[in-house]
C-alpha cells in the first residue's frame, strides 16, 4: 500500500476532461508539420530549371537549411507565416538575379542598326545641317550661268570688264583663316557655330534678292556678287570646322565618311544645278534665277537650328565679356595665330612649294572672252550652255576618279609636268572652233564644244588634285586645319590674279562683244603661259604621294 500511495495522484474531473484535448492538439501539430515537410521535399525534388531567362515561382532553399529544418521543425512551425514572407523575398532575389543575368535586350541594337546611313553616316541632326550646307554650296551654282548672261546682255559689258567683276567676286575666299578666326573667337548671340550659319544665309538671301530686283549697274553688282561669294565662303568655314570637330577622336574610316557625305552632298547639288541653270535662264531670265537663287541660302540658315552645340556661358557678373572684333583678346589671339601661321609658311619646305602653287596657278586664261564668242558668233542658247556645264559637272568627278585611280603613286613632279603638257596640247583645240575647222571635218559647233569640254576638263581636274595633295602634305601637326585653309586662300589668290591678266589681255587685244579677231592668239597665248611654272618643278619634294592617309586624300576631295 505504501508503494501505491508513493505513485497515487488525486486527479480532478476537471483536469482529466483536458488530456484529450491536449493529445489531440499534439497530434494534429505532428500531422501538419509531416504534410508540410512532405510537401516541401516534393519541391525539392523537381529537376531544376537550367533557363536562366525563366521565372521560378518558388524558388529553393540553401541545402544548409535542411538540418535546421528536422531540429527545429516546431519552432518553424510555430512562425509559418513569416517563413512564407521569407520565401517569397527569396523567390524575389532569385529571380531578380536571374533577369540580371539574362543577355542584354536587343531592342536597341535593333534600332541603331536600321537608322538611315548615307555614305556610312548616321543621319542625325548634325549630320543632316552638314550635309546640307555643303549641298547649297553646290546648288548655289544655279546662278552663274545667269550672272554671265546678265553682265552681258543686261549690262551690255565686255569681256574684259566681265573678267575683272568674276575675279574680284572670288576676294571672299582668299581670307579664309581671318572667318576661322572670327568665328572661333567672338560668338554671336552665345553661339559660334549656329549663329554664324544663320547670319551668312540670310546675307546670302539679301544680295541675291538684290539681284532679282534692285541691281541695274555693273557696281552695285559687283557688290551684291561680293557679298554672295562671303557669305558661301563664310558658311563653308564655319561647317568645315563643324566636320574638324566631329572627326577629332574618330577612327579614320569614321572621318572619312564624313568627307566622303560633304562631298557628295556638294557635287550633287552642282549637278542639280547644272542640268537647270541654263533653261530656268531661256524659260524665265535672269531676274527670275536670282529670286530662286534667293531662297536657296535660307536652307543654311533653317539648318543651323539642327546644329547641336552648347551656348557659350557668359562671364560672371563684374568682368568683362570680350565679343566685339576689336577687343584686346581678339586681337591678342589673332596676333598670336599670325605670327604661328607666318612661322610655318616661311619654312622652305612649306614655302618653296607654295610659292609654285600660286605661280601655277596664276597663268592668264581666256574663260569670259570664249563665253563671249560662243554666245554672240556660234549662237549657243543658255539651256544648251546648261547642258555642257552639267556634262563639265559629270566630267569634274571623273577626274577625280582618274586621279585616285591611277595618279596617286604617281610623283608630284611627273604629275604636273605630264598633266600640264597634255593640258597646253588639248587646249589648242579651242583655236579649231574659233576658226571653224571642226565644220569641215563634219563636226558640229555643239559637239565639238561638249568633247573638248569634257576632255579639257577631266584633265583639269585630274592636274588640280595634285595641288590639294600638295597642300594636305605642307600642314604640319597641330596648324592643320588653319594652314590648309591658309595654303588654298593662296591658290585661289594666283586664280583670281590668272582671271585678271586674262581680262588685261583680252583688253589689249581688242577683243569685244562683237570683235574676236584676235581671239585665236590669246588662245594660244594663255595656253602657252601655262607651261611657264614648269621650270621651278624642283621647288617641289621629290617622293611621291604614296605616303599619304586616307585623312590627307580625304581633305582633298573635300577641299576641291
């Protein structure tokens, strides 16, 4: 009895009324921690997914977790919810990482590749405003053929004085590094770019509307041809500076995709020209062209906006902004520009060839007395002189091609002597029109006048490449741009002195409107002048162009 009362407990109905509750408790916690575990090795054992690109919706666990898992399965129990918070900011990283290891996306590529390319350039904004500067360049040519009909047959000059109007339109283009300097230095309303482009498109658009409207003696039209001719010179260096820059830091074919659309653009728009220069003149005259012309250097000016350049921040209040040309800063800066850019041309080696570009350059010619000839003794139409041009147009190209394709490993020094021979030689030919010898062979006047104007014109242009060439060579690094401009103002300095003596000669000759006696003789004689630079051919380097890069040929096809 003693050991029954050591194990005997008094137990009330109460308490005994408890037990199965608390076992069926128990048991029904066991059966859910079971199920749960069952379910979550079921999980684990579906193979995994290897797509990294796939979203898991319930991720896996870390394997170190397993053991916690069986020792602390009440205690997860207890907290269910938060494990289910937990996976899912699992189930998120997870997949998180998995996204971010996805390749990228190839949308973008998709569009950077099928955005509009000319001559392998991407057509954006700045491009487009480059490009179309330099295609009014060339379409501004639309009105030449009708400034030698107007100075002839509006105001009745003579060839000499209509030589001498071409030659001072071309003063412009001899200061060149001066608007480099000026645009460089002194930006206009913030911008020095932008700005500049806009303002030569309308001085552009002002003198040509003089023309169509107000000009009626040979002054006031040399005057609006000068301001005609700066404001294209003007635009061309300011969009010349725009390409420097966006080929500074580019890989070569990248630069020269660049030259390749400006001059593309610059050549179609001279063919453009070309083929409508001469019947707009004979449908509608002259003043009608200089109205069209008119509207042509408003496109530089709404182009300009494309231009993506940062306005030039002022200086802070209390110091001085220096904007004006005659400000102690511009003209300490361009002091110190002519000083380097005198310091570099007076060196033989660059100054000794120079000297020979301006001389060859500088020979007499007869271009205002033989469109005299033409147009009053052989009765060529201006449609029909539309045509030759664009056939000289045309034949402009294939010099440069003949040039690049077989005259590049060619010596300088042959090169000039081969191409200037065959020029004197093939430029005689104009003697057989003048004095109609083609007509008894059974050659027509027209005829005879295309051929020799597209043979005398290849050559031309095969023999001026060379002197770009020349004149990319002479640039030493780091004046290039400014001593290339520099080195062309020249050259076009000897044209424009050749255009006067031609005028000079074709005075003392007495050739007019209507008297070309004398026509044949200064023929010859320009001709003639041309073999005299021959002899200081040993001013110029001996090796041949072969060295040259692609940056240096580009900048001459650009330049031409």
């Amino acid at each position: 009895m003693a050991s029954r009362s050591l194990f005997s407990i008094s137990i009330s109905p109460s308490q005994f009324t408890v037990l199965p509750s608390i076992n069926n408790e128990r048991r029904r916690l066991a059966i859910a921690a079971r199920s749960h575990r069952l379910s979550r090795r079921k999980i684990r054992k579906r193979p995994p997914d290897r797509d990294m690109s796939s979203i898991v919706s319930i991720p896996e666990l870390p394997r170190r977790r397993d053991s916690e898992e069986s020792l602390l399965l009440d205690s997860r129990i207890s907290v269910a919810e938060g494990d289910t918070s937990n996976t899912d900011v699992e189930g998120d990283r997870d997949t998180t990482s998995s996204i971010r290891t996805q390749p990228p996306p190839r949308k973008g590529r998709n569009l950077s590749s099928s955005r509009i390319k000319f001559y392998g350039v991407e057509l954006s904004p700045d491009n487009v405003a480059v490009a179309m500067v330099y295609f009014v360049q060339g379409v501004l040519g639309l009105a030449r053929l009708a400034v030698s009909f107007y100075l002839k047959d509006d105001l009745h000059l003579d060839p000499a004085e209509t030589a001498v109007i071409t030659g001072l339109s071309s003063l412009p283009w001899l200061v060149k590094p001066l608007y480099g300097f000026i645009s460089d230095s002194v930006p206009l309303f913030g911008y020095r770019r932008r700005s500049y482009l806009v303002l030569s498109g309308l001085l552009g658009a002002f003198s040509w509307s003089l023309m169509a409207g107000f000009v009626d003696s040979k002054y006031s039209a040399a005057f609006c041809i000068l301001l005609g001719s700066l404001s294209v010179a003007f635009s061309d260096v300011v969009v010349d500076s725009m390409v420097v820059e966006r080929a500074r830091g580019e890989s070569q074919s990248v630069s020269g995709s660049l030259q390749s659309l400006c001059w593309g653009s610059s050549a179609f728009g001279g063919i453009v020209s070309s083929y409508f220069s001469g019947s707009l003149v004979e449908s509608y005259g002259v003043r009608f062209v200089f109205g069209v012309t008119a509207l042509l250097p408003l496109i530089t000016s709404a182009v300009a906006v494309l231009v993506n350049e940062q306005r030039v921040v002022r200086p802070a209040s209390g110091q001085k902004e220096n904007i004006t040309l005659l400000s102690p800063g511009f003209l300490q800066t361009s002091k110190q520009n002519m000083i380097q850019l005198w310091g570099a041309i007076k060196q033989p080696n660059v100054f000794l060839p120079t000297l020979f570009i301006f001389l060859w350059q500088a020979t007499p010619h007869s271009d205002s007395a033989m469109f005299y000839f033409t147009t009053n003794k052989l009765g060529f139409t201006p449609e029909f002189l539309g045509r030759v041009k664009l056939v000289t147009s045309i034949a402009s190209l294939l010099g440069v091609g003949l040039y690049n394709g077989f005259l590049k490993t060619v010596p300088l020094r042959k090169i000039f002597l081969v191409t200037t021979i065959f020029g004197t030689g093939l430029g005689m030919t104009q003697v057989i029109l003048v004095s109609g010898f083609n007509r008894q062979l059974g050659i027509s006047d027209e005829w005879f006048a295309i051929g020799d104007s597209l043979i005398l014109t290849v050559l031309a242009q095969a023999s001026f490449m060379p002197v770009l060439v020349l004149a990319a060579r002479l640039c030493p690094e780091g004046m290039e741009a400014t001593l290339f401009a520099t080195l062309m103002s020249i050259s076009n300095g000897g044209s424009v002195l050749g255009g006067l003596m031609g005028a000079g000669l074709t005075q003392a000759f007495g050739i007019t409107r209507d008297s070309f006696g004398n026509l044949s003789t200064l023929i010859i004689l320009c001709n003639l002048s041309s073999l005299l630079p021959l002899p200081l051919l040993g001013l110029l380097p001996r090796d041949s162009p072969d060295t040259l890069t692609k940056d240096d040929a580009d900048v001459e096809m650009k330049s031409n």
